[in-house]
C-alpha cells in the first residue's frame, strides 16, 4: 500500500505518494527527478548515492524513502548557493579531484560531511572518512587534495 | 604573447556540470513511457537448460514482454567477434543463451516491463529446468584430457594457439650460463567502472523511415552503431548511438555486448522505449574480465646478468566465450615481451582456453601490464638468482637511447625512448642507495623492508589501422562559427579522460584563443564524424592529433581570409590574443571574429575559396607510441601478521610531450590504484563449481582511499617523431608500471628468506604463510 | 537492487511496536536498516512486514544510571562514536564506533540492530562482551535481561523470540584502574572483521589483574568471550610475556570461520596476534 510522505529536498517541501518498499535513491532520480545521486553498487559499499539526510551522511540506496518522511534532504543539486559552488565541490574541480565523474557526487557529500565534523582533518583522517566512497578513476590522491582545499578555504 | 595553454594545469571544462549533479549518463536520462528491463542470469556455471517457464512472468501486471533465446533465435545474429587470430575455434553466443549457459551470469531471459520494480519483481516468476553439467574453471586442468568440454564439437577446451618469435631461441638457450625459470599467474580482475553498463533506447518508427537511438555507456559509439545496424539489419544512417556521460570504462567499454543490441531490439519490437542499467552483481557477473593469464618463464641469462633469450608459454583463460576483442588481448603480451630490454631471441605461444567464466577482454592495459609484469618479475628473478642489484640487471640489458628508433625481436619498432634517464630519476627520488642500507640494518633487527622496482614500457596510441582490430585511426572536425567561437568535434569518444579541456588546449593555443572560446563535443553519433574511440591510451595521440591536422586545415583556410582582408601575405601571420596579424607587424590586424564574419557572410570571398571555417581531419598514424618509465614502491611487512603498509610509491612516467599536467597526473594516479589493486587486493574467484564467489564490493576489493599511499610522480619528457604533438599517451601507464613494482617490493621484502615468488594477490595470509614456511627453516639470512 | 513488497509500520511507542510484532507473523523490526535492507535488496530477506522503530524516541539515549551506563537500542553507531559521557566512562565502545562500517553507515545504523542481526563479523559483539554488557529485550508480555555472552547463540542467530524488541544495552561502568582497547583486520572489500578483539582489564596497584574480558569477533559463527586468555590473566601480575603467552589460547576451543578472505588458520593466528596488541594496548592504557 502506497504511503504519503513529507521531504524538504535542497530547501523545497514536497509531498508524495511512495511504496514502501522505494528506495530513497530511486524516489530522489526517478520520482524527484535529481539525477544527481548515483547508484554505483548494490551493497551500501560504493557510496555514490550518498546524500545528507537531517544533515547527517548517508547512503540513500539503503534507506527506503518512508524513512525519510519529514526528513529534510541534500542532495548535490542543492550544494551551491545563489550559483556559486559550495568550497568541496571549489576543491574538487581546482585539484582535479574527479575524472569521470560518476563517484564525484557522492564523494562530494562525503567531504562535506567530514569538514561539517572536523574543520582541520589530517591527510590520514580523510582517507578513513571516505571509507564509504569508492572511486576507479582517481586513485583518491587528488580528492584528499580537493578536501584539503575546501578545509583550507572554508577556516579562511 | 598570448598564454600558452599545453604543458599547463589547467582546470577541465567538464567538471561543471559533474560537480553540480547536472551531467547525464545513460540512467539519468528519462524518457516518457520508458520501459525497463531485467535479465535473469544463469545460477550455473555450466548446464543444459531443459525448459524456461514464463508463462507466470508474463502474467504479472506490468510486465508487457519476457523473452528467451527462442524469441530472438533466427532473428538476432550472433555477437561478433573482431579481435580474432588464425586458426581459432569460434563459439557462437547470443544476447540471450538457450540450450546451453556455460557461466554463471550469463543472460537466458529478459522482461520488459513499464517500472523497474516490476521487471524485478517478474524474474522471481520465471523457473528454469537446468541440467547441470561438470564444470571446468582451471585452465591448467581444461587442458587435461578428460575435462569437461564447454564444446562437445571442438573435442578440446583450447580455443585457439597463436606464436610469435624472432631471433634464434634454442641457440640463445644453448649459449646461455643458465636458464632462469619462473610459473607467474596473472589473476583475473573485474574493471569496475563505477558507473555499470547501461543501455536506453527510443524507436520512433516513422513507416518507412523509422530511426533508432541508442543512449549506452560505451567507449566506441560509432563502432556501436556500425554494429547495432548490421545485426538488426537498419540503415547505418538511421541508427543514432550515443555515449553520453560515461562513468568510466577502463577497456570494459571497448566492446560490444548483446544487451547494446537486444534493448534496441525491445524498443523496435515494443514500440517503447526501453532502458537496461546493470546492477553492480550483473557487472561483476558479466561486463568482461581482464588478465587471467599463466606464464611459464624460461630467460636464457649470461652470468654478467644480460638476458640473451626469453621463451614464454601463455595460457590465456578466455572464458566461455569471445567477446569483441578477446583472442586478441594476450597478443600484446606477446608483442610486447621484449620490454625496454634487448632480447634478441625470444617465442611466446599463446594458448587461448575455455572456462566455465565470464569472457575477458580489454581491462586497462590489456595485455601490456601481463608483459610487464612477467618481464619485471623476471628481471627480479635473474637479480635474485645471480645475486645482483635489480638495478644492475635493467641497466645491462636496457635499449641505449642511441638505439631509437629501434627495432625488437617481435617486429615492433620503438619510437622514442630513454630508459635509463627515467630509471635513475626515479632511483634519485627514492634515495636508492640510502634505503638499500636502511633496508639491511633493519633485517638485522628483524624487519622486513621492501624495494620494487619495475621499468616498463607499453605500446599504445593504437594504432596504424592495419594492426588494430577496430581501426587505428581517428577524426576530428575544427568549426570556427561565424562569431569566432569553436566547436570541435572528436571521434575520441572519452569517459574520464578529459579530452573537452585537453583538446581544447590544443585548438586554443593554435588559434591564439581562451579556452572558454573552445567547445569539445563527442559522443554522438549524429553530431560527429565517425570515429573509433578511447581505448589503448589513444586520444591524445591519435584523435588528439586529429584534432591538430584539422586544426592546421582550419588555420590555413583562415589565414587565406584574413590575408585577404589586411591585404598582406598570408606567409608570416601569426594567430595571438584573438586576433591574426603579420608577426613584424602587430598594428596591422583582424580579429579571429572578423575573419569568421567574413567567412561565413561570404560577401568577398578570396581567390578560389570557399565560405565557411570548418575543416575535417582523419589521421592515420604510422606506428603505435611507446610511453615508458620506472616505478618503485618500498614497503614495510609486518612479519607477524603479514601485513603490507608502503612507505614509498614513486613514479617516473615518460609520456612524451604533456598537453596537461593535471589530468596527467590524474591518470598516473588512477593507473597506479588499480595496478596496486590487482598486486593487492583485486581478483576474481570462481569456485570449482563455476560459482563466482567475488560477486559484489562486499568480496571484491577495489582499493579504497586508505589503502592507497601517497604517490610522488615524476616525469621525464621524450617526445616521439610519430605524431607532431609529440605525445606518446599515459591513459595505461600507472596500471602498467605498478603492479609489478608493489609485488617486487613485497618480494624483495622477503629476499633474504629465500623467498622467490607469491602470486598475486598478495592478500597478507600469503605472506605470512610463506614467511611461515621459510623463516624457520632457514632462519633469518642477512644477504650481503 | 530492489527489495520485495511489504506492507511497512510506524509505531511511535513501544508497546504500539511489541503488539504490531505479536500481531504480524513474518514480520521484521527496522531500526537503521543498515543490515536488513541490504538483505532485502538482495532478496535474501523478504519479510511481509516492516515494522520501523526509528520513530519511537524513547530507543534513543546515551545515560549514566545506578553505576551503570544505559544505551538505548536505536542510538547509532555515530552517537556512540561521538558520546562524550562513553569517552568518559567506557572508553572501549567509543574506540570500537568508528571501525564500523563508514561514516555513512554509522550514521544510520543502530547498536541494537547490529547486535540484533548477530552478524558473525560484526565489531559491537566484541566490545559488548568485554564490557560485560547486559541485554534488555521486551516483548507484550514483559521484559527480560540477558547477559551479553547468552545473548550471541549461533551465526546471525541471537537469543531474541520472533516477539520481542531488543530495548536497552547496560554496561556497568568500569572501575579505576581499567584499560581497554579494540585490535581489528578489516575485511578488505566489506570492511567486516576478519578478527576483532576487544579487551578490557583492570589491574590493582600491584599491576595483578582484578578483571578481565576479552571478546572476540570474526573468528568463531559467533562472538565470544575468550575464557582461555581471561583465566590465565586473573589474579596474577601482569606482564608483557604473560599477556602474550595468553593471548596463544585466543583460538582455544573455537571452530574458526573459513573462507576466501582468510582461512581457518590464519583467522585464528590473527585472534592470537591482534590478543597480544589488544592487552598490551589496554594494560598500557592503565
């Protein structure tokens, strides 16, 4: 049986009819239409789905979209404010911290929520703080290095 | 002097739209009316399929077709095959396999419904009467007489049996001091992409000239399309395939697979559109492997270290069946066994072998790095064996760079090269001679450090086309539009690499423009020139290269018009800051933009010239590019647990010339982690019953950011006379330099043990066990 | 990717959720569904009815009580990690948090539904047995309490009845003169325990041990407490050659786990090495 829920998604409230059984990830690509989010596994290893749910990090192919009822929601699309880029997503394009792409989105939210926690993390701190994020194209060097901008960036 | 934008970091245009979530790959385009499909999978790894039932899947609301191999029998061709060698066995395979599924994954039904869920939901309906059939997944033991046969008809499991040699080989062994053997195994590896396969596609039937599009995440669309035309018997013109976002492909997307031709075909039959995007199990399942080889190493040395002769036997596990390049793949290990070192006298036989697995094909590297590393191993084993420096031994045997260009046994003619150089840089960065110390004070105490070397040397930018099975070539269209602003157009379809920004460095500097002024398209079939793709380290050397000669075209033509306008010679104009004026007399100028203007309004044309600013390029080369260069990596092993941590990864690349030092440096990265990846932790493991026990990232281990050091890069530059930008293509060479530089080092970590070879990965299970097994037998042994 | 259908339910009390739990039969508690909707992507979990607790506030606290620190079932991994009354009072699960998972899942992700799951790599196990933890499960009819080594039965199987809701962890707050520390090899891939061993042990001025648990994950179908190690420490001074000579009976008595990421043996090996550090950290911590 479908179900209501209530989100404020990057600021905007909205309301929708859901199955259960909706994964928050499809509700945001498929039903909100924020293609943003990616899917890159199916275990709640790759992190590329990943959003901030009530400002915390998560995995958005591991929540059902029930769950996030009255929950508001982040999602990449809604990182930069009045058009100007959020430091992360500043880091990432000025230290070349993405080549295809694809893991960037969920990275980013990753860095976000790693500076939201520590303002000033060491080389080794960010590392275990993208254990949820996987990425093929990079070999992370250079996001460690876009996080470390943005660290910078947004103590200054 | 307008800034010179090659050799710069400079920032991609790309990223914009990734970093803000606007960019669209295949999912994230949304179709109305989009039907989804979902694939049932066989669950074995070798059976004889009895019955298929979907009559319940078809019951379900929702669900508007399910289709098995009787539905497409007769209708769909069998996937081709390109990459092929004389003399092979050719199985035929389908989108969808009826009567026989010889792995586990592969596709026996499809359904088509109007949600995702459903089409989920539907496959739990369908029931499958499976014989099953023994299974084979060894190569050594399909080999053996008495195996299971994944084809009764062949009467072997051997595919096919390919040689190359030169030189004398059995007189270089009979000269030899002695004979260095080694049994290396090349494990199999998935790619990875984090973005899986995905395929859309909208028929938009017109009566009688109906026209396909195809969105699918691929690094070749115009080879898609050639092919999606030929098995669904359309019109090539009527087919429109596009590669839009691509989220990554590291070779996995250098083919193309029955899903590419079976959703085109839904979407004609149904009269829908309908979109496929595999699931990360299918992926592992079933986009291609890569590696899987077995060598047996004889090197034919002399006391003083100098290899004289190197015979290889390959057995190259297949899978059950060829994807577009597969046979192909271990020819470049045989192409390339010679190295940076000359070896006069080598033969390697390839013996291409069925299992009950997943195909391999093209993975990064693709067939280079299993040459690298069955060279550097053994160059490592010769050291060892004769008690010399790995230094030592690839300084005696490397090619001098007075040799260049030079000719190798296996009939390759390098370029361009200075092995020497990047080794001692890289020697220098590491502080060699000081770790070497380090390394023996510190086995006194009983720790185990250490130092792998590994020199390599790849052949990429392919290729002339008579030696690449796709084509070697590559287009490029430079369009200067009437207001100044450029479109370039790429054959070089990318999907990571970032050829928006590198390419439009190239035109950029050219016609003395920003980049802002640049545009890069690609990808769509129906926007530009056929092309071949990205793979083998290529864009910048071969559609880069394109972009170049078209650009010059362009130039040419530009400069006829603004000769005419500033009524000068056209010898001598210079293009700088926007503007075209002779070079000793700046005052006297046109802009680029009233050049254009002028081309386009036509209203006075030069003497014999047309309207217009655009001009095509398709550049052929005439050989492949041979990037090289040395990594070292330095590691400390726990002899307790066996647990590696790095202390150290230095690399020394030669790309030749760098149009970009950031996505260099990018691709150097990326290359190295997944190099390391398969030196540490990367395989995929089939039990003896054909069951893939590596299915997810929950048992398939791509290396996460903790597990990676820190990389220090370094470059030395040697251009090569191949291409006139003088770039040779690194896209590879991290993934080629790296895996046997790690396992060097963890091996020499274990030297003084004794310790001569542990086959990748080298999980610490194994090193603890082989340190286990020889410590206390030997006891510790300092080596001189 | 796709879970299968169900019917989902939101009670806002406990009792709501204990008597949707005796009214539904194949029914499964949500708490984070960071173990169960993995299962149910997979299908390998395909429950009628979800019933979701994450609403219910009262499963969600961090608080000192009667010498006892008091956990509600639904505090995530991530309020553990950043507690400061644990870092205070029992430093052992405060170290544990952040080796679960990632940041992403241990925002999500509860105590009591990892213990719940029983997952045989599962860290809280380890650190629960060593803190001496008391399980308090409640059903319609009324609560229980479980020592945490009677609550870990069999792989992914706990002592909890279809009809009951793991509530509260208690953990009594360790004495002066306590140490404690979490050793772990990651399952490269999941991230899971190969081993994880959780130690804590409080020594008397003379440095003779007065107490002493250490738990073990990853090795065994389910977590345990290593007696073996425990009885050679007690009551005897401590030093670096006995912790280690201990440490041998890690593996004692267990049938080790085994499969493509480690053996039997090397798992077991691990349990012995990771005993050794883990002592020596806590002891070191004194």
């Amino acid at each position: 049986m479908k179900q209501v829920i209530q989100v404020t998604i990057n600021g905007k409230p909205r309301q929708d009819e859901v199955e259960p059984r909706l994964l928050l990830v499809h509700y945001l690509r498929d039903v909100v239409g924020l293609t943003g989010t990616h899917i890159g596994c199916e275990t709640s290893i790759c992190g590329a789905c990943t959003v901030l749910l009530n400002g915390a990090a998560v995995k958005s192919c591991t929540i059902l979209a029930v769950q996030a009822n009255k929950g508001e929601i982040v999602t990449i699309e809604g990182l930069a404010t009045n058009g100007k880029l959020h430091p992360v997503q500043e880091g990432f394009w000025e230290r070349h911290g993405l080549q295809c792409g694809f893991c960037t989105p969920g990275m980013i939210m990753a860095g976000v929520q790693i500076l939201q926690r520590n303002p000033n993390p060491t080389e080794e701190q960010i590392r275990e703080g993208l254990e949820g994020n996987l990425c093929r194209c990079t070999g992370y060097q250079h996001i460690v290095e876009a996080i470390q901008y943005a660290a910078q960036k947004m103590r200054t | 002097m307008a800034t010179k934008l090659i050799g710069e970091r400079i920032k991609r245009k790309e990223d914009p739209r990734l970093i803000t979530g606007t960019a669209s790959y295949v999912d994230d385009i949304k179709l109305p009316n989009v039907h989804h499909v979902a694939f049932l999978r066989s669950i074995y790894g070798h059976a004889k399929i009895n019955k298929i039932d979907v009559s319940e899947a078809r019951k379900l609301p929702g669900v508007v077709a399910v289709l098995t191999h009787d539905d497409i029998k007769g209708v769909l061709k069998p996937m081709p095959c390109v990459g092929g060698v004389p003399d092979m066995h050719t199985p035929e395979h389908y989108p969808l396999s009826g009567g026989k599924v010889r792995f586990v994954g592969e596709a026996i039904a499809a359904v088509v419904a109007n949600d995702r869920y459903v089409a989920r939901d539907a496959l739990d309906l369908i029931n499958v009467d499976y014989e099953p059939l023994p299974v084979v997944v060894d190569m050594e033991k399909a080999l053996e007489k008495g195996a299971p046969l994944l084809y009764e008809e062949y009467g072997e499991n051997r595919g096919f049996t390919w040689k190359i040699s030169g030189g004398d080989i059995d007189k270089a062994f009979q000269e030899a001091d002695r004979v260095v053997k080694l049994r290396l195994v090349n494990q199999r590896v998935a790619p990875i992409p984090l973005e899986t396969r995905a395929v859309l596609a909208q028929y938009q039937d017109r009566g009688v000239e109906g026209e396909l599009t195809v969105w699918t995440s691929t690094q070749i669309p115009h080879g898609i399309r050639t092919s999606i035309a030929g098995m669904l018997n359309l019109p090539e013109h009527r087919v429109r395939v596009i590669a839009p976002e691509v989220g990554g492909g590291f070779g996995c997307k250098v083919d193309f697979y029955g899903e590419e031709v079976l959703i085109p075909y839904l979407a004609m039959k149904l009269k829908v559109p309908v979109k496929w995007v595999e699931g990360r199990r299918e992926n592992i399942q079933a986009t291609d492997h890569g590696r899987d080889q077995i060598n047996y190493i004889e090197a034919a040395v002399k006391n003083d270290g100098t290899v004289v002769g190197l015979r290889v036997k390959v057995l190259a596990d297949m899978g059950a069946y060829y994807q577009l390049l597969s046979p192909v793949i271990p020819t470049l290990t045989g192409l390339m066994m010679c190295g940076p070192y000359k070896i006069s006298n080598v033969s390697m036989e390839v013996l291409g072998v069925f299992t009950n697995k997943m195909a391999t094909d093209a993975y990064r590297g693709a067939g280079r790095p299993e040459a690298t590393y069955l060279l550097e191993r053994t160059m490592d084993a010769i050291a060892a064996e004769l008690n010399l420096d790995p230094v030592e031994v690839r300084m005696k045997n490397f090619i001098q760079p007075n040799e260049f260009p030079y000719k190798t046994a296996t009939g390759l003619v390098y370029d361009s090269g200075n092995y020497q150089a990047a080794l001692q840089k890289a020697l220098d960065h590491v502080g060699y001679t000081k770790l070497r110390e380090e390394q023996k004070k510190l086995r006194e105490q009983g720790q185990y450090v250490g130092i792998g070397i590994s020199s390599y040397v790849e052949i990429c930018a392919f290729g002339p086309s008579a030696a690449t099975a796709t084509g070697g070539w590559e287009s490029a269209t430079v369009r200067i539009e009437p207001t100044g602003k450029v479109t370039v157009l790429t054959g070089s379809s990318p999907h990571g690499q970032g050829q928006e920004t590198t390419f439009a460095q190239i035109v950029a500097d050219g016609l003395g423009l920003t980049m802002e002024d640049i545009t890069v398209q690609h990808g769509d079939t129906a926007v530009v020139q056929y092309g071949i793709g990205t793979f083998g380290s290529r864009a910048t050397a071969v559609g880069g290269t394109a972009v170049y000669l078209a650009l010059q075209k362009v130039k040419e033509k530009a400069t006829k018009f603004a000769a005419h306008m500033l009524k000068v010679d056209s010898k001598g104009l210079v293009f700088r800051d926007g503007k075209i004026f002779p070079e000793n007399n700046p005052e006297k100028s046109v802009t680029l933009t009233e050049v254009a203007l002028a081309a386009y309004l036509a209203k006075d044309l030069p003497p014999d010239t047309e309207p217009g600013l655009v001009a095509t390029a398709f550049y052929e080369p005439k050989n492949f590019t041979f990037p090289f260069g040395t990594h070292i990596a330095v590691v400390d092993i726990d002899p307790e647990t066996g647990q590696i941590k790095f202390r150290r990864y230095v690399a020394v690349d030669d790309c030749g010339n760098i149009i970009n030092m950031l996505t260099v440096h990018g691709q150097v990265h990326g290359g190295i982690a997944q190099g390391l990846g398969q030196a540490l932790y990367e395989e995929v493991v089939y039990d003896e019953n054909g069951q893939l026990l590596t299915g997810s990232f929950m048992d398939y281990c791509i290396p996460k950011a903790h597990h990676l050091p820190k990389f220090e890069l370094d470059y030395t530059v040697t251009p090569t006379n191949v291409n006139p930008l003088g770039v040779k293509g690194v896209g590879e060479a991290g993934t080629i330099g790296s895996t046997p530089a790690v396992v060097n080092a963890v091996i020499d970590a274990l030297a003084h043990l004794g310790v001569r070879n542990i086959d990748m990965p080298l999980k610490p299970e194994k090193i603890w066990k082989t340190i286990k097994e020889h410590a206390p037998k030997k006891g510790p042994i300092i080596v001189a | 990717m796709i879970p299968a259908a169900f019917e989902y339910l939101v009670p806002t009390t406990l009792d709501e959720a204990l008597s949707a739990l005796s009214t539904h039969t194949d029914a499964k508690i949500l708490a984070g569904g960071h173990s169960l909707i993995p299962a149910m992507k997979l299908r390998l979990a395909s429950p009628k009815y979800l019933i979701d607790i994450s609403r219910i506030s009262d499963l969600n606290y961090v608080r000192e009580s009667g010498g006892q620190i008091l956990i509600g079932a639904g505090t995530t991994h991530y309020q553990i990690e950043s507690s400061t009354l644990l870092k205070e009072k029992c430093p052992l699960l405060t170290e544990t948090a952040p080796y679960i998972g990632d940041v992403q899942v241990r925002n999500r992700g509860t105590l009591g539904g990892s213990l719940a799951h029983a997952d045989p790599a599962a860290d809280w196990p380890a650190a629960i047995l060593a803190v001496g933890a008391e399980i308090n499960v409640r059903s319609s009819r009324g609560e229980r309490t479980l020592k945490a080594e009677d609550f870990f039965v069999d792989m992914m199987t706990t002592a909890l009845q279809p009809n009951e809701i793991l509530t509260e962890i208690r953990i009594p707050i360790p004495p002066q003169r306590t140490g404690s520390a979490y050793e772990k090899v990651k399952q490269p891939a999941s991230g899971f325990a190969l081993v994880g061993v959780a130690v804590q042990i409080t020594l008397d001025t003379n440095r003779t041990c007065q107490r002493v648990q250490v738990g073990i994950t990853g090795l065994a179908p389910k977590p345990f407490r290593a007696i073996g190690v425990e009885n050679m420490l007690k009551g005897k001074v401590i030093n670096d050659q006995l912790l280690a000579q201990a440490a041998e009976k890690a593996a004692d008595g267990v049938d080790p786990l085994s499969d493509i990421h480690a053996s039997a043996e090397y798992r077991s090996h691990l349990a012995r090495v990771h005993t050794k550090r883990a002592l020596q950290r806590a002891v070191s911590r004194i």
